[in-house]
C-alpha cells in the first residue's frame, strides 16, 4: 500500500469541499498539524496537482488536481469500511485485476483501486469495457460480504443504487437503471458494473465504470456522461466520495429487503 503524510489528509479534509476556507489559527488547533509543518505540507500538495489560496491568516483549496489523487478521495469520506484505502493507478490492465491481487494477498474489505485508464477493462458477459483516461471513474472495490452467495447479486443492485444517487447530485433529471447491471441518463448507457468473486469464495470484486466527462461512441448502444447533464464542472472526485458513501450506506446500514425495493423503483420498464 501506498505511504502518504497523515497530516497531508488532516489539511484537506478541513479544506475540503472547495471553496472552504480554513483561518490558520483554527488549522492548528484542530489539527495535529503545526505552523512549521504547514509550508511544506502546501508544497507536497502542489506537487499533486492541488492549487492553495493563502493569506496571512486564511487558507482554502482553489483548485484540485486533474487527475485522480487518494488523498483529495480521502480528505472526503467519512466512511467506516468503504474505502479505508484507497490507490490510484495511472493506467492498469483492470482495477478488478489489482483488486483480485489484492484480496489474494489478504487485503482487509473496503479497499478502492481507480485507474486512470485501462488497458483491458472489461463488462458483463466478457464484454470489453472502454475506460479512457480522464474521462470516467474506472475502480473496484474489495468486499467480504457475510451476505450467502446466493444472494450476492445484491451487491450490483446496491452499487447501481449508490451510483444513482451520486449522480443525481450533479443532474436535474433521474437516473434510472437497465437490469442486470446498467444505469441511464437521458436514454444512454451511463455506467456499468461487474461482480466478479475469488476461486475459494472469501471475497468478491465489486467493478464500477461510470463516464463523467465523456462517453465511448459504441454501435448500436447510446451512451452518456454525467457533464452532458449537468450545468457545471464535475468533480471526480467528489463524485466518487458521493458514490462510496453511498454505497457503504446501502451496504452496511440498509436492510436487503429495502435495498431490493429501492431497486425496483429505479428499474426502467421494458417499452
């Protein structure tokens, strides 16, 4: 797993939504962070891709990095288990692939993998999966769930439902989700998601694409990206604390049945 400074996610998550501003005085009192630390921990930042607006007395994020960094995901959760790491690769065959590795080698439920890009992203039914860089959220969440394998396609239903409300976020008009596993915005294909399990069956592979800046021209299938529908600027990162909010939310805390119900109202009717 990746090494960061404690006190770099301790700045953020004060900082965090951006806009917020933080009087340094407050920073220091609240944090373990001190006015020595400060100046270098802002040049560490901006090494990411983390723009600061500083004054005597105040400091504020003014722009967040490009690209996907873990640290700007978890200044923003607050969550117990989901997403209790989280990595970033620059590109990758597929985040399920590394997840896999991952959960072989014993990693503890509710690590997040992203990738920028991948090589070899794939769907259901083998299908290949088109993840560009910049233009999406390409991860994969570890799980060991204590739900019975039988009933392990809720795990889809939960994370469709969770993407769903993330987005809506971001959109004036509803989300609404294709069985088995796609969501739709506006008439097009806007994510999709892959359960995949280890060969002993002591952990499952949760896979999640979702188009956010742009979307793949794909034969014979619509598609569609959530910045098609919004009327600002989408942060992926936001959106993707929104998402594993919500989906520890539905995972953790919500019952089956409810989760089951949920769903259905949000499944599109066959024409």
């Amino acid at each position: 797993m990746q090494l960061r400074n404690p006190k770099e996610i301790e700045l953020l998550r004060l900082l965090w939504p951006i806009g917020s501003e933080a009087v340094l005085t407050d920073v220091f009192v609240r944090t373990t962070i001190r006015s020595g630390d400060l100046p270098l921990l802002v040049e560490s930042l901006e090494q990411c891709g983390f723009i600061f607006n500083r004054t005597e007395k105040t400091i504020s994020i003014a722009q967040e990095p490009e690209l996907l960094v873990p640290e700007a995901i978890l200044a923003g959760l607050r969550t117990t288990t989901i997403g209790r790491d989280v990595l970033v690769f620059r590109e990758t065959s597929s985040t399920n692939d590394r997840i896999r590795q991952a959960g072989v080698s014993g990693a503890a439920e509710g690590l997040v993998i992203f990738a920028e890009s991948q090589t070899s992203g794939r769907g259901s039914y083998g299908r290949r999966w088109l993840s560009g860089p910049r233009s999406g959220l390409w991860f994969s969440i570890l799980l060991r769930t204590q739900i019975s394998p039988a009933r392990w396609p809720i795990l889809v239903q939960m994370a469709a439902m969770a993407g769903a409300d993330a987005v809506e976020k971001w959109v004036n008009q509803p989300v609404r989700i294709k069985r088995p596993n796609d969501l739709v915005l506006g008439g097009g294909k806007l994510a999709g998601f892959l359960l995949e399990t280890s060969n002993s069956l002591d952990f499952q592979i949760l896979g999640i694409g979702l188009n956010v800046q742009s979307a793949p021209e794909i034969a014979g299938c619509p598609t569609s990206a959530v910045e098609q529908f919004s009327e600002k600027k989408v942060s992926r990162a936001a959106l993707a604390i929104d998402f594993l909010t919500r989906f520890e939310e539905w995972y953790l805390r919500t019952p089956l049945s409810e989760v089951s119900l949920a769903f259905e109202r949000r499944v599109l009717l066959p024409c």
